[in-house]
C-alpha cells in the first residue's frame, strides 16, 4: 500500500481538464510512474485544484498541456515542489538523480503532446 503515481497518453480529448475519464475503448498507454514521490503529487493536487478539480486528490485525473510541463520544469530546476505527506506516501528525495528522472518525464510527456497525445496524470493510494 502506498502512493501510486502515473502519467499517461490517449489520443482522447477530454472535454474537461480535470475529472475526465477515457472511455473503455479509447487505448491509454502509460508514460511514466512514481512510486512515493509525495512532493511531485503535491505540485500535481496544486495543479488540478487551480484548473477547478474539487474532489480528494485520489484516483481522479488532471490533464497536462504544454504550459504545465513548463510550470514544473522551472519548479524543479528552482527546487520548489511543495513538501507533501501523507498517510502512506513514503518521502520524496530531492536528489540530483529524482530532479533529473523528473526532467526526464517533462521532455517524454511533451514529446507525447507533440504526437498528438493527450497526457494525465492520476494516482491511487
């Protein structure tokens, strides 16, 4: 048990940014996963709860544009995702090597949009 974490792409476009589900018959790759990393959660909740989400922060999705993955770029470079905790959500490092796989998700997922995909982050814990 703990936090579960995952991007990934469709080629479905939701109607909304937040909250959305893809249909059954629409393919859904993943693109990347965390295993408790609460602190990108975090910058993640602050980022559905800004684009109008008003659920609890579990097992919903959060579409990310172009100007999201910038938003976090610079916050990862500047070292500013928020401390996060919760029950089971184990510790973000804030190493070199998580800032980099971070960096690493940022150009994957950007690729993605650039092929057309959309990319959703959403997490299970």
């Amino acid at each position: 048990m703990g936090l579960d974490m995952y991007a990934n792409k469709t080629k479905h476009q939701p109607s909304s940014e937040v909250d959305f589900q893809v249909p059954e018959n629409e393919e859904t790759q993943e693109l990347w996963y965390w295993r408790k990393h609460p602190n990108l959660h975090g910058w993640m909740e602050d980022l559905y709860n800004k684009k109008g989400g008003q659920q609890e922060f579990n097992c919903v999705n959060v579409q990310l544009t172009v100007d999201d993955l910038d938003a976090l770029e610079r916050d990862l470079n500047a070292s500013r995702l928020p401390s996060t905790s919760g029950f089971f959500f184990g510790q973000s490092s804030g190493d070199l090597e998580e800032i980099q796989e971070d960096l690493k998700f940022v150009n994957d997922a950007r690729e993605a949009i650039a092929e057309g995909y959309t990319v959703f982050y959403s997490s299970w814990w």
